[in-house]
C-alpha cells in the first residue's frame, strides 16, 4: 500500500513509519495463527510427608474409656501441632476401610491393616513420604498379613501400641471350617478349632444347636494354659433349605471376654448337585482351577481328557466345559452332538489348540478367524452395559489389574443377540472383540472365553487383595448364567445370600420392557420376613437404569424375601432367602498385640511407642536429619494468544496507523 501508492500526499518517512507499523501487526497476526506456546518452568519445596493413620475400630473403643480416648486425640493434635512446621502432616482413619480423614471415634467393625498400607503405597508412591505413625492395638483381624502388605513401603514405620497385653483367662472358637451347601440326605462335617489360655485344669462343654434345639454336646477338659483342640460334628441335612448353626464353647465362671466363645454358620441344603463336566484336549491348570471353584460351590465337577470321556454319559451333565476343543486331533462332535440334542449349555475355553476352523461351523454367534497361529496377550475391560448378572460391589477396577489371557490374533464376528462381558485391551488399545461372552441360539447355550490363562486371575486376586472371591464368583455365576437360561427374563433379582451383622442389605433388580429394554417406569416393592413372621416392606430406588434399595442391618436370623412389579397387566414375582450371622471380630480378641506393631517398626527402620511415650515421638522424628524437603519442578506450558496485553499492543499498533494517516490528511 505505502511502497505503490504514489498519489498519497504523505511524507516518505511517514510512510515508512507506517508501513513499519503495519508489517510488525499483520506479521505479528500470522504468527499467532501458528499457535505459538511458552514453556515455564515452576518450582517448589515439598515437605516431607507424615502419614499419621489411626486404629478407627472397636477394639481400641474396648481398650480406651471416655477420658482416655479424648486425651489421645489431644496428643494427635499436639504431634500435629509440633511436626507442622517442618513436615506436611496427614491423616488416615483405617479399620474394615481406610479413609483420608482425622479419627475421631472408635466405630468400625473390624481391622484391616493390610489395606491401609497397600493405600499408603498407592497414594504415596510418588510423593515425599517421610514416615508412617500407626496408633493401633495391634488387633487384625481382616485382610493380608500386615507385614507382608507393608513390605512395598520404603518410608519408616514408626508405632504407638494401645490396649493391655496382660494374657487372662480366656476360651474362644479360633475357627471353623465347613461348605457352606450340601445336599439332602447327606451329612455335613462341621470342624471347630478350640484355644484356651491361662485356663489349665478346667472342664466346659462344646455345644452344637439348631433353633436353640442342642442337637449335640460334648466335654471339653482344658489340659494346659495353652490350650488348642479340635473337634469335628457331622450333621445330616434332613431337608433342603437355609440352617443356621450356632457353636458354644460354655464360658468358665470368672472369663471376662465371652464374646468369642460362640460362633454362627448357615448352610444351604439343595435338592440335587448340579453336575459340571470339564473336557480338556490336553492338561492345562485353567482345568485344575475350574474343578476347585465348582467343587466349593454347587457343583459336582469332573474333569476328564478328551479321549477318555464316556460319550454315552455326557447327557447326564448339567454344564460342559470345553477347554481348547474343537482341536485338530480331536473334533469332539459327539460330545457337540449330544449337547446340542440335549440342550446342554456349552462353556468354550479358547486354548493353544483351538481349531477354529471347526469351531466357526457350530454357529454359535461366535465366529474367529486365527492369522498364522499367532497370538497376543489380552486384559479385561469390563462392559459396563451387561447386564445379564451384576457383578460386585468396586470389583471393576480390580478387573484392570489382572493378569492377561493368551488369546488368538484375528477377526472376531459375534451375533447380534451375543452379550459380552469383558472386552479385549491389547496394550493400551481397548478393542470391541470379546473376552468373555454369551450366547443363545436355537442350537443352544454357549459361553466363550476367549483365552486360556485364567488360572493366573484366580492368585493374582489372592496376591492383591487376600481373597480370591470376585474371581471365584465370576466364574460360578458365568456358569449359573448358562445353566438358568434366563437371558430373556424379564425381572431379575441380585440378593446376595449371606450377609453379617454388620453388613448393610443392599438389592439389585432389572426390569426389562417387551423389547427387552431395561426400564424404571414401574414402582418395584421388596418385602422381608423373619423367622417370628414380622414383615417389612421396602420399595427400590433408581440407580441409572436398575434398581437399588439398601434395607440396612438385620439381627442374626434367617429371612425370606419377595420382590414383586407389575407391567400393564403382567405381574413378576422373585422370591428368595439369605441368612444374616451375628460377628463381633473386633470382639473376639481383647488383649493387645504389641508384638506385631514392634516388627512393623523393626523391619522398616521405626520405633515402637506405648501409648504413654506418645510426646516422644515428635522429638525423634524432629531429630530425622534425613528428612528432607525435595524441590520440584514443573514444566507449565501456555498460549500467546491467551496473553491479553498481545491483543492491546496489536490494536495499539494498528490505531497509531490508523490515527497517523487521519491526522495528516490521507483520509
């Protein structure tokens, strides 16, 4: 504009003036089409990090009167008080959970302190941890072995024991093992695990009843001050349904603590065992693992080679298992043929020895075409929208830590009507092939896993959590759902049941339309009955698109249930019946383990504190040299454009234009 236009009457420096004032915004402007971004870096001194995680059950509620409680939460703060300064104090609450929060009551209805430390390693793993001080009476009665949990933890462990450890006369039930089924007509053993201490030369009785109808009772003599025995009932399941149990082990006259002398069983008698055949192409632990978790619930398992399988009694099975079959030297079609003819639900293990070729002409909605043999490892990645059975209760994060299955690389095809349970996460991808799926057809029942390995999930879930629960009930319920055919049932009913004293009733139900869509249009009503006929009536609540009602705490006891609604003209109806076990974990041992503390400190370089030298604690951690801040930084990266200024100084320049050449007459 200014190097052409001769006509304009302005000066040639002006116009150089302006032109530079022009150039340096449009130039300016294009730059920042670009999206230019600023790297700053940031700093900071982090102190190091006191985690103070205080015993919240009842146990320490036993062990400390009114005044005495207080006075610890005094010392609390006083410690906090004093560490502030110098370190970041925070606060854990633990017991049955643990919780990001200051104690301040004695509540919870058990300890588990090997999930405070797997919380401390979780939440702390990438901070500044200096030390961990854990006020407990050493009780644990839940859980993983603390030691053991405690181990990842690098930081040091200082402890501060409360309670008495005096050892007094004292009888408790340690244990008891029994199934919780068995079947009519059988007799069920009950195995009791006596302790006795400070107790030597005494006599009491071991007491077995049902409805407070002593069905047997026998002497006990106390030989030594410790004492350990065991003892063995058989009882004969009469009738199928629920019975409740309650053991006795009569206290002695002067035994302060009788609350772990008795304990109370449920066992569920059923008609019939339900028959599980598992057929392997070759030995596999997946097979092993199967047999063990059927054989613990309902199920009579069997477990054979596939050349070594009667094919006349496969008929008489409730459920097959097929693992890496249909195989190239075994197509296993009569086994196939007959479960076909007999409508018997089918449960395919994807195994090294697969024949998928095979496989796809069973037309059981599930189709895979294998590359070159080749596979990969697959995670589980859980389909939120299934809904054929509920899972429990926080379990899908878990799903994400196990182990990965070996599964065929290739093209998947499912039908329509196949419901998939856990999708496939190859690395980081998370991909739409199943893992693990279902399927009616009109040839019949089917259910994939589409990998073997499974065997890993069942210990990495003992490794992680203790238990192996979830996985187990993965699995009984995947094979439930294929016996029960109830796919297209339009009401279902999750009631768990066995439940404690101190668990909360929690009920889920499905509603599902004509079109096999979940609805809550309709009210849903929940009635429960108790063992002296008293009612009590519920109605659900929404949760998304189910049903929750959360009836709260029952007294020990047998209870029956109906849950009922109605579509247009169409009433469901579920009933059902759970059993409800008096607990007192928190109970059943009074006398402090100082022991345990003292190794926890031992073994991560702390020291172990009576509740009594609590003030000295602050002193020893102040007196830590080796505990420092750490300066951090970080790199913080934003927009020019998001500058306002820029936007200023670019209308500045353009107005200076604009405004030079209206001042000296250019227009």
């Amino acid at each position: 504009m200014y190097y052409r236009n001769s006509r304009d009457e302005l000066t040639t420096t002006l116009k150089k003036w302006l032109f530079v004032l022009r150039a340096v915004a449009v130039s300016f402007i294009v730059f920042l089409l670009l999206g230019p971004m600023i790297k700053n870096a940031v700093y900071k001194n982090i102190k190091p990090v006191i985690s103070i995680a205080t015993d919240a059950s009842l146990s320490m509620n036993n062990a400390l009167n009114t005044e005495q409680q207080q006075q610890l939460f005094d010392e609390i703060k006083k410690l906090d008080e004093t560490l502030s300064s110098r370190f970041d104090v925070q606060y854990l609450t633990f017991g049955s959970t643990t919780l990001n929060q200051p104690c301040d009551s004695f509540y919870m209805p058990s300890t588990n302190m090997g999930n405070l430390f797997e919380t401390i390693d979780i939440q702390y793993k990438h901070s500044n941890l200096g030390a961990v001080v854990v006020i407990s009476d050493g009780i644990n009665n839940e859980g993983k072995d603390p030691i053991y949990a405690a181990m990842p933890i690098e930081a040091s462990i200082y402890t501060v024991g409360v309670g008495d450890t005096t050892q007094i006369m004292d009888l408790s039930i340690a244990n008891v093992v029994y199934n919780k089924t068995s079947y009519k007509g059988n007799y069920f053993p009950i195995q009791v695990m006596l302790q006795g201490q400070m107790a030597s030369g005494a006599k009491t009785n071991l007491v077995i009843k049902h409805n407070d109808r002593i069905l047997e009772e026998r002497p006990v003599n106390i030989s030594n001050n410790r004492f350990f025995q065991t003892q063995v009932f058989y009882i004969k399941a009469d009738s199928a349904g629920f019975y409740r149990y309650r053991l006795e082990f009569i206290p002695l006259d002067n035994e302060s603590n009788k609350h772990n002398n008795y304990k109370e069983l449920a066992i569920e008698v059923l008609d019939r065992k339900q028959k599980a055949l598992i057929v392997a192409g070759s030995p596999h632990p997946d097979v092993g693992m199967l047999r063990e978790i059927l054989e613990k619930s309902s199920f009579q398992a069997e477990s054979y080679m596939s050349n070594r399988v009667n094919q006349s009694s496969v008929k008489d099975y409730d459920i097959v298992i097929l693992h890496s079959l249909p195989s190239l030297r075994d197509q296993a079609d009569a086994i196939l043929k007959t479960c076909s003819e007999m409508r018997i639900p089918i449960l395919f293990i994807m195994g090294n020895n697969t024949n998928f070729a095979h496989f796809n002409t069973l037309q059981t909605g599930l189709a895979i075409t294998q590359q070159s043999n080749l596979k990969e490892h697959a995670q589980p990645v859980l389909n939120r929208s299934f809904s054929l059975f509920l899972q429990d209760n926080a379990v899908p994060d878990d799903y994400t830590q196990l182990p990965p299955l070996i599964v065929p690389f290739g093209e998947y095809k499912m039908a329509n009507s196949t419901s998939v349970l856990f999708y496939q996460k190859i690395g980081s991808i998370e991909t739409n092939y199943p893992l693990i799926a279902f399927n009616n057809t009109l040839t019949g029942r089917y259910g994939f896993i589409c990998g073997e390995g499974i065997w890993r999930w069942r210990l990495d879930a003992a490794r992680r959590t203790g238990h192996s629960r979830y996985v187990e009930n993965l699995i009984t319920k995947s094979i439930q759902l294929l016996i029960s055919d109830d796919k297209n049932k339009r009401f279902k009913v999750y009631c768990e049941k066995e439940f404690t004293s101190y668990d909360r009733v929690i009920v889920r139900a499905e509603l599902f339309n004509q079109a096999q869509e979940l609805t809550t249009e309709e009210e849903v009503s929940f009635t429960v009955r108790d063992e002296q006929g008293n009612e009590y009536l519920y109605t659900f609540g929404i949760e998304r698109n189910n049903y929750k009602l959360d009836a709260g705490n029952f007294p020990s006891g047998v209870y029956q249930w109906k849950a009922s609604t109605k579509i247009g003209m169409e009433t469901f109806i579920e009933k059902g019946t759970f059993t409800v076990l008096s607990s007192d974990l928190e109970l059943e041992q009074t006398t402090a383990n100082y022991r345990l503390l003292m190794n926890l400190s031992e073994l991560h370089d702390g020291q172990f504190f009576p509740l009594s030298d609590i003030n000295q604690l602050a002193n020893v951690l102040q007196q830590r040299t080796d505990l420092k801040p750490v300066r951090m930084s970080a790199m913080d990266y934003f927009s020019l454009v998001n500058l306002a200024w820029i936007l200023f100084v670019l209308l500045l320049m353009l107005f200076a234009e604009w405004f030079l050449r209206k001042f000296f007459g250019s227009y």
